[in-house]
C-alpha cells in the first residue's frame, strides 16, 4: 500500500480543507470543502480528479463546497447519518463504526459528539491519520455548540489513546491563539512555553502549524491533559470567555 498523499488547502479566513489522494487507485477524497472552487483548483493542478468528499459535521464552512465540487466531478458524499437533515447534499451516511474507504485505504468512523450533536471523525489507522474537523485543534477543542464537556472529555480521552505519532488533521489554523490561551492555564508547562515560540514564529512567517500529533496534543492541550470533564469544562468557559 503507497502512501496517501494530503494536501492543505488554506479557505476563508482560517480553515483548512484536506485533499486526500490514494496514488495506487487515484481514488481523491476532500475533507470537508467549506468552499468548491480553490479545491477544485488544486485538484486539476494535480491532475486529480475528486471522488469523494467526506464531512464530518454540518456547519457550512465545512459542507459549503458540497454541491458544487458534486456538479463538477459527480463525486460520492459521505457523512454523518445523524445530521443528514442538515446536509442535504449527502450521498452516503454513516456513524460510530462504520468503515469508509479511499483507495486500499480503510478509515474507520468515529462518533465525536459535542461541537455539533452528530459530529463524526475518520480514522485510517494504518495510515497514522485522523481527521477530526472541529472536535480537537493544535492546544485547542472545538466549541460545545450541541453537546457537553463530558462528550468532549470522552472524545480527548479517546483521541488521546492513540499512538503518539498519529497525525491529526484538524479543521482551522487556530494554533497561536489557542497556545496563547492554553499558557494562561498551564503556565508551568515547559513544552507549552517552547511550542507558544515555534507557533509564534511559524505564524510571524506566515507558515501553517498542522497538521499537529497526538504526542504534541498530549504534551500540550490542555483540553486533551484535562483529568476531568468538569476541568475541561471550566478551561472550555474561560476560553469562551477570553
Ligand atoms: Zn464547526
């Protein structure tokens, strides 16, 4: 099996859509496309031709792209079950268990209720990738718009299981702020303090901070190293509030 090939691609003001594209197949899969054009743009650079988007949660700066990459390329949309009322574009649902595949690569689908009561993320474990939408970020979490902070605490618990070098493709470039907040609640963390630097120059540089790993996260997200859901609710509220 050769390596995916994933590509950023950098729309609206912060977020980042991933093209994902299995060389052996060509099968081309994007990640949640809040828009179609810069997608559509990068793929024929490739000489890619898309045939799949998968979402993980409704909002429109990750569906927005939908039917127009559809109209373009009659791709396949994959999504999750419990939010098909409100993406209406979706072809095939899934949840929780559920397998999904690019290529020879397999993904397994993972049910990460709290920013939005259905979210869902995608796993290819022999790949050592995740793509998790808005559920964590580079020392951040996704805000709790449908769910709770013992949802969140469970989904950090179970992103936080993974092996230290997954790869975790997250949906925005929210890193500076976050590690700018996340020093204010764990001021002692030495490998937080270094990491606010690197973000701080990578960003001054105008470079992009993720993909992050499940070893940078757990070394330095306060909202995966939270030992409670009544602590990550509380960072969760100052953060919200910051
Ligand atoms: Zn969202």
């Amino acid at each position: 099996m050769t390596a995916l090939e994933i590509v950023r691609i950098p729309v609206l003001s912060d977020n980042y859509v991933w093209l994902v594209h299995d060389p052996e197949s060509r099968a081309t899969m994007v990640v949640d496309p809040a828009v179609a054009e810069p997608v559509l743009a990068v793929a024929a650079t490739r000489g890619w031709t898309i045939t799949d988007i998968w979402n993980t949660h409704w909002h429109p700066d990750h569906t927005g792209g939908n039917a127009a990459i559809k109209e373009a390329t009659a791709c396949t949309i994959t999504g999750p079950a419990a939010e098909y009322a409100r993406i209406p574009t979706l072809d095939v649902q899934v949840q929780g268990g559920d397998t999904v595949r690019l290529g020879n690569h397999v993904a397994s689908v993972w049910d990460v209720p709290a920013h939005t009561a259905g979210h869902i993320a995608y796993h290819f474990a022999d790949d050592g990738a995740i793509f998790v939408g808005d559920t964590m970020f580079a020392m951040g979490c996704g805000r709790l718009f449908e769910g709770t902070a013992d949802q969140m605490f469970a989904n950090m618990q179970k992103l936080g299981s993974l092996d230290d070098a997954t790869r975790v493709y997250c949906a925005h470039e929210y890193t500076l702020s976050n590690a700018r907040f996340a020093v204010t609640v764990d001021p002692h963390n030495e490998a937080l303090a270094a990491r606010l630097a690197a973000v701080e120059a990578a960003r001054a540089a105008g470079e992009a901070t993720v993909p992050t790993t499940i070893g940078a996260e757990r070394a330095t997200n306060p909202f995966l190293r939270a030992a409670s859901a009544a602590e990550l609710g509380r960072i969760r509220a100052l953060k919200d509030a910051a």
